[in-house]
C-alpha cells in the first residue's frame, strides 16, 4: 500500500480493523476501500494475511459511506475467523 494513506482503526473482539478509502480508479466521484485485519498494536501500512477490497462492483458515493462499509466488512471477517 501506499503511505500517506488515511487509515481508520477501531477495536473488535480482540483484534484491530484498519480501513482506507481510495478514490475508484475509473470515476473519482466514487470511493472504494481497502481493509487491513491485525493483532492489536500493529501498524495499519504493515502487510496483513486478512485483507479485503470493494472492488469494482461495490464503489461508494462518499470517502465516509466507503470507510464505514470497510469496517462493516473487517467486522464480517473477524466474526468469520472466530466461528
């Protein structure tokens, strides 16, 4: 990834969600996400096992609406991970 991203970080069961939000490459008034699943204190630009992107099939309107479903994706994995 590339630094100077903004990643967004919240706690859930144990483990930490980093997500960003990137401008979609084909329509920049659309917002895609990358998210980063990690044990608690890691650095979100390290590279992660449990990764995830929206891709090109779900774009969001807003930088806010891409960043909230990233989280709601890396809530999903984690629940995954732990069944």
């Amino acid at each position: 990834m590339e630094s100077g991203q903004d990643w967004h970080t919240e706690s859930y069961k144990g483990m930490e969600v980093h997500v960003t939000a990137l401008p979609h490459e084909r329509d920049s008034s659309r917002w895609d996400y990358t998210v980063r699943i990690a044990q608690p204190g890691d650095d979100s630009t390290s590279e992660s096992e449990l990764t995830a992107e929206s891709g090109d099939d779900a774009d969001y309107p807003t930088r806010d609406a891409a960043v909230e479903a990233g989280f709601i994706k890396g809530y999903t994995m984690i629940d995954e991970l732990l069944s």
